[in-house]
C-alpha cells in the first residue's frame, strides 16, 4: 500500500487526528514507547511522529522508531528531520533511509542549539542555516511531502508575528505543504497565525495539543519551547496543585476545551503531543467524540 500523503489527508472534511511521540532514550523506555504506539494504533491515527531529542540528540533511535513504525505497524509516520550538527551529506544519508523504508513524509526543522535551546543558533559549517533551506534540500532527493514547524506564540528568536508569517510564507515557496504548530494553549494564538498565513497561502496548519498530567513537567518544556502558559491555564492547574490527580484531571479538560474550540473554527485536525503516554491523550481523544467510525 502506497503511504499516504499528509496533506491531503488534512484536506479531509473529518479532522485529522495524530500523534507525536519522545524519542526514547535507552531500550526500556524504549519498549514503553512501542507500548503506547500500540495502544494509540488501535484509534486509528492518520499519522503519528517522533521528534529528535533536545539539540538533535537521539537522532539514530528516532529514525531508527520511524523506519519500524513505516515497516511493522499500519500507521503513517512522519519523520523529523533537523539541522542540528549535521552536514548536508549527514542530511541526505538520514532522508535516504527514511526514503528506503518508505517513508515519504518528513517534517523539516532547522533544530535547537545543543544544550541550549534558546542559546545562539550556529550552523554544521557544512551544514543548513534554516528549515527554508532543508524543505529545499529535500525537495531536490525525491517524491516526499514536507511538513514545516509553526510557532502561534512566536518563534523564541523572532521579532513579532509579521516575520513569523514571512518565515512560514517562504517555507511553503520552497516546497512545504502543511505545518504543525508546538504545543497551543492559547486559541486566539493559533487561529491568528493561522488566518494570517491563509491570507496569503493554502497551507494546512494542525495545532498542537498537549495534555497537562505534571504541572512542574509542562512549565519546564513551555521555557524551553519559549511558549507561554495563559495565567487562565496556570491558575486553573496551579488551585489544584496539591492533588496529582485533580492536575490531570483538569490538564485533560483544558486539552478538551482547546481542541473543541479550535475544531469549531475550522483547524484541519489536532496533533496530540503524547509524552509516550497514551492515557490521557486518549481521553481527551474520547471527550472529542474523534472515534473512527465518527472521523
């Protein structure tokens, strides 16, 4: 069966529904992670992804993951793909496995400084300067579709939300053909990008969506995804901190409420960023009514 393509799945008129997983870090969270993608293949995903590590770590297991989520199971993965210290040549060695085990979706990121997300960015020098440059690369290596990053609350180093949409705008002229945003939890955020870019291009934009299970947890990766917590949201999770299980609880209605409202105005689906954990994505997936039969 010929793999599918991303796009035109979210042109759909059912909203797509995905998932995106941690790359593991040894065999046992390894084994964890094949765990929750078989739990999570049962909902039937249009497409799942594992990101790299912070700073490009963990590159060998997240493509490794990928090619056996292309080989072994009947989901549609779509590959990460950075510039994090690779050279072109590096580049095009990783596109070629992910071209070998059929894989013909890649998400392109230029990546995170190693050690520092939000340090100075200093390329490979044999290596890609910004994602632009990678969609064009990959482009050039064969028939993929290619997926770019979408920052609702800004890029970290960007200036404002003008040169973001000049940066997705210049993303899509080099071959890009949707986008998935970092984790959303501001509505008003990522509708605005979203209109904003589609003034100008036709291109899919899906949010991302995380459940709250660990509030120490979601402030940690907000820092360093440089995407602000609402005060609405921390005060929500924060009247509630003492309880390990009202925070969950309340991280899933929030989810909830999110993805209601973005899929009433129109978002063409919603990624769901797992942590390598199926339970509560899954019922935030069930609050959505999103089963199969439904979708």
């Amino acid at each position: 069966m010929a793999p599918r393509s991303i796009p035109q799945l979210l042109s759909s008129e059912r909203p797509s529904v995905s998932f995106e997983f941690f790359p593991p870090k040894d065999d046992v969270s390894e084994a964890a992670l094949w765990d929750a993608i078989r739990r999570l293949e049962r909902v039937r995903p249009d497409f799942v992804s594992v990101t790299y590590g912070a700073g490009g770590t963990t590159q060998d297991r997240t493509v490794r993951v990928t090619e056996r989520i292309a080989r072994e199971t009947t989901l549609t993965p779509l590959a990460h793909l950075t510039c994090v210290g690779a050279s072109v040549e590096d580049v095009r060695r990783v596109i070629g496995q992910y071209a070998a085990a059929g894989v013909r979706n890649i998400l392109a990121l230029r990546g995170d400084p190693p050690g520092d997300p939000g340090g100075e960015w200093v390329a490979h020098p044999e290596g890609l300067n910004h994602a632009t440059d990678l969609v064009a690369l990959i482009r050039t290596l064969g028939d993929f579709t290619i997926g770019v990053a979408a920052f609702p609350d800004v890029h970290p180093a960007s200036p404002d939300l003008d040169h973001d949409v000049d940066i997705m705008l210049k993303k899509a002229d080099a071959g890009a053909s949707f986008a998935v945003t970092q984790m959303v939890f501001d509505a008003d955020s990522y509708l605005r990008l979203r209109d904003r870019v589609a003034e100008h291009r036709d291109l899919p934009i899906t949010p991302g969506l995380m459940p709250v299970t660990n509030l120490r947890q979601i402030t940690r990766m907000s820092q360093l995804m440089g995407t602000p917590l609402p005060k609405a949201v921390v005060d929500r999770l924060e009247a509630v901190s003492e309880d390990p299980a009202a925070v969950r609880a309340v991280g899933v209605e929030i989810a909830t409420e999110l993805a209601q409202r973005m899929l009433a105005e129109g978002a063409p689906g919603l990624h769901f960023i797992t942590m390598n954990r199926s339970t509560a994505t899954l019922e935030v997936y069930e609050n959505l009514g999103l089963s199969a039969g439904a979708r």
